[in-house]
C-alpha cells in the first residue's frame, strides 16, 4: 500500500511538473486575449490553405479576423458530411492537410452519429487545455498526487474501421492525454482502460467498482455525469454479495462492504485519500449532484469545464468561479443567445453576465462550427472570460451525457411508427423525473386490441434510439433507466391537452404552442 502510494506520488508529481510550462503559458496569455486568438487562426488557415477545403474557401488569401468571418459559413455538422465521408472512403488533405489519425464518434441531430476527425494538431490542442489544468489542479492539491486515479473519460463505444481503412474511435481513453499524461495516467490508473477492454457494457460497472475496491489510495475521481458515479456507488449495497464473491478472501473490502454502515460510511472507509471529483456540474447534470455528495460528503468536487468531442472549450482553476475559456486550445467566436443573426463577437469582446452561442475553429477541420453549446460569462480573469455552461441551443437532452436533440427523437419516434404500421396524433418523449431515464407520452389513432401495446412500442422506439452510440451505452450501463411508454387514445387527447395546460402556465400563448418531439421543461411524473 505505502509502495503504491509512493510510486503514485512519484509520477503524479512528474506528470504536473511537465504540465506546468502549459498552465505557465496560458496565465502569460490571459494578458492578451485577442492577439492569442488572432496568432491561433493564423496558424490553422495557413496549416490548412493547401487541403480541398482550404483552396475551397481560399484561406491563402485572409489577411485578418474579419476577412475570415466574411468568407467562411457558420456550419452545422451536415455542411461538413460530405467532406467527412470523403475522409472516410479514404480521401486525403480534405478539411486539413496534415493526415486524420482517427475519427471520434458522437452522437448527431438526425443521424444518431457523427464522425469527427483527429488529427495531431487538434489532440495538441486539447491538451492545451488539459494540461493547465492537470498543472494546477495537481500543484495545488497535493493530496490529489498521493494517490491513484480512476479516469472515467468516455463511454466505451464500439471501435472499428471506415471503409477507407480509418480507425474509428480511441483505443483507449488515455490516448487523449498525450505522450507524457498517458505514461504517467497508464501507472497510475485504478482500472487500467485494458481492463474492461471487451467486456459487455452491462457487466463493465460491476468490473469497474470490482477494482476499485482494491485501490485504497484512491485520491482523485474524474467521470462526466455525477450519476454515473452514483451508480457505481450503489452497486456496493446493490451488488454486494456478487462484490463479495469476486473480491479475494480476506481482502480489507470485504469486511467493509459487509458491515452494516450507511453507503456514505463505506465510501470513506473504502477509500479514506480520496481528495477530490472532477465530474459536470452545470446545465442538467446539477439535478444529480445532491446525490452524488451524499454519498462523498467530505470529498471536494471540482466542476468540469466544457469538453465536447469537438472542442476544448474551457477547464477549471482552483479558487475562480466558472472556467476559464481555453483561449490557446482553438478559435472562439460567440453569437449573443437570443439572435439569429450570423454576427458574432471575439473572446475579448464578452460580457459578465450575458449568454452566448459557442462557435469554434479547430485543427481537426472543423471551420465556424455552431457547437448550438449556450454559455454564460460569470466573469473574467485578466482579459480570459470565466463561462459556465448553461444548456444546448437547439432543443435537446442531455442527462446523462447521451444528448438527444429533437429532431434526431423525432426521426426516431417516426420510424417506429412506420415499422409498427400505426398512426399517432401525438407523440412526444419526455424525460422521467423519478429517476434518470426516458417516458414516450403517445396518442395513437385509434387504438385496437390487435394493435402493438406499450412495451412492444418501447422495446422498437429504444432500438432507434440506440443508434446514438452515447444514449445506447447509458442503457446498456444502467445510467439511464429503461424506457418506458405511456399509450392515451386520440379521441381523449389528454396527453395533449395537459401539455398545452403547461405551456399556457409557463406564459406561452395558445396560438405559439407547437408539438413537439423532445420536451424537457415540465414535470410529467405527477402530471400524467
């Protein structure tokens, strides 16, 4: 154990020293946020000029900041598909001249997946972000540095190969922490990513909590949603005598998980150096975090910053409200959230208190693309804004980390009717608010004996659903509940009344309440 401790102590601190020179040259450049900026799309319009995109939209010829944002669209994922599946078949020097590495898989509007490329430029430029805050989370934490990790940094979705030959996924989650952070992340690690390597996602959580409980000096959690956490958690009550079974006799978390201590107990005993957990707190996964904190009531949690697949947008420092923008990671322009003009604003040119639309400019090839991510300035360190994320621009939700946007459910529900030959007058999903997971509140015209019943209708919805990679992993893992489906006959049309009755309670008028098929807003559980 003392072994283990020292040797985790000796590489974590070799591992925040070497991020430090990163946290040292982004504290130089909140000093200077727009010349930042300004030399960071230099550097990817004059990397890229020579690739078909670059010679499409001519980046030789952009003198400054301006010019760029007269010639370049703000694009959706779908304005850059055909490009993708040009580098999918095969094709090189599409959206950037240097070579994609792999395409990260996430989860679309209307698809249910999209590809996105890596090259090396963009995995440089996360670490941009990365490494500051590694830098000064493990500086001014030591106790963070005493111990192991257990890094929770993607769901484990299914890896292959485009038809061109490409990678599709990471091999593993430490790929995204460079050379450097995976040496040290791979010795320091709780459950080493090989070790769930092939196993069924639905048997990975007991495998995962099987292993921590043989990591007493756990000192640092990092895992997106809370619940996540939560849901390994429990599995220490839920799951004890399985735990038990597969621990070794005599193990020091035997006892423990035997005893007749509350959860919360447990988890302090079981790993007494926990210093800290790093997950989202913002947006909806803050209905999750009470939970969360009752189960480590005396650990610190440190809020995520904002990290899609696409872009590093901002990371967390110790003492500062917020995070900060990761003005050295990519380009950032900003569209005030209630326009729906193409006019945007700089990193520089931010408000306190006012939200915006995050549009980003990467390595990876991804030119003034709406991330639809909504932000709002808590404030400013130096020049550098302090943003928090607020929600999804365009309709959608995002539990647990699966992001489902309207239309994307509405292909998906329209789908499901084809396939069960019925029609319905309405039909709209909702998410359940005993627990985490998903309700479809239908009205189907007319309704027949012969006709499919509710599970039959939530057995094929959840197969379309499926199709998106992060929503089909959360299932399969338990941090989503089954779906579950509520069937009212059309000629009642009490579903739709009560959610008119809503929208008229939260100030809509009647003539601009339009069906929908993604509906976050109200509570359905005691209004159904």
């Amino acid at each position: 154990h003392s072994r283990s401790m020292s040797c985790a102590s000796v590489i974590n601190t070799a591992w925040m020293l070497s991020c430090r020179a990163k946290l040292r040259r982004f504290q130089r450049s909140v000093f200077n946020v727009a010349g930042t900026q300004r030399s960071l799309l230099r550097e990817i319009l004059e990397a890229n000029h020579s690739c078909r995109y670059g010679r499409e939209y001519n980046f030789a010829s952009i003198q400054d900041v301006d010019d760029f944002r007269s010639r370049l669209p703000i694009a959706e994922y779908e304005h850059f598909r055909p490009w993708v599946d040009e580098i999918c078949s095969g094709r090189t020097a599409v959206l950037t001249t240097e070579p994609v590495r792999l395409l990260e898989p996430t989860s679309g509007s209307v698809s249910g997946r999209r590809l996105i490329p890596y090259t090396d430029s963009l995995r440089r430029q996360f670490q941009n972000g990365l490494d500051p805050w590694i830098g000064d989370l493990v500086f001014n934490r030591p106790a963070v540095r005493d111990g192991r990790a257990y890094w929770a940094v993607t769901p484990g979705i299914q890896r292959g190969h485009t038809s061109g030959g490409l990678p599709i996924g990471f091999a593993d989650d430490a790929q995204y922490l460079g050379l450097t952070g995976r040496w040290a992340a791979n010795r320091v690690m709780a459950v080493p990513p090989a070790s769930i390597t092939g196993v069924p996602p639905h048997e990975a959580p007991l495998r995962t909590m099987q292993q921590l409980l043989r990591v007493p000096d756990l000192s640092l959690v990092s895992v997106w949603s809370p619940s996540f956490l939560t849901t390994l958690a429990t599995m220490i009550e839920d799951q004890r005598d399985e735990l038990i079974r597969l621990l070794p006799a005599g193990d020091r978390a035997v006892a423990i998980v035997r005893s007749g201590a509350s959860l919360a107990e447990k988890t302090a005993q079981l790993w007494p150096g926990l210093a800290l957990i790093s997950c989202w707190a913002d947006g909806a996964a803050a209905s999750f975090l009470p939970q969360m904190r009752q189960l480590f009531p005396s650990v610190e949690v440190q809020p995520k910053g904002l990290i899609s697949t696409e872009a590093f947008v901002s990371f967390p420092i110790l003492g500062l409200a917020g995070s900060l923008l990761s003005i050295r990671s990519h380009f950032f322009e900003f569209q005030p959230e209630n326009t729906a003009v193409d006019a945007t604003l700089l990193a520089h040119q931010l408000l306190d208190g006012s939200r915006y639309r995050v549009i980003v400019t990467t390595g990876g090839g991804l030119y003034r693309f709406q991330t639809h991510d909504v932000v709002e300035v808590v404030g400013h360190w130096q020049q550098c804004p302090l943003i928090r994320f607020v929600g999804r621009g365009n309709r959608s939700s995002d539990l647990v980390g699966e992001k489902l946007t309207e239309s994307f459910v509405a292909s998906a529900i329209q789908d499901t009717l084809e396939q069960l030959g019925v029609a319905a007058t309405f039909a709209m999903l909702v998410p359940r608010r005993d627990q985490a997971g998903y309700r479809l509140l239908i009205e189907l015209e007319p309704i027949t004996q012969d006709g499919p019943d509710e599970n039959a209708i939530a057995a094929t919805l959840d197969r379309f659903l499926a199709s998106n990679p992060y929503y089909q992993h959360a299932v399969q893992i338990g941090q989503l509940a089954p779906l579950v489906v509520t069937v009212d006959d059309s000629q009642t049309g009490g579903i739709w009344r009560q959610y008119e009755a809503q929208c008229l309670a939260a100030g809509m008028r009647r003539g601009d309440i339009k069906p929908t098929a993604l509906e976050t807003r109200f509570d359905w559980e005691t209004k159904r």
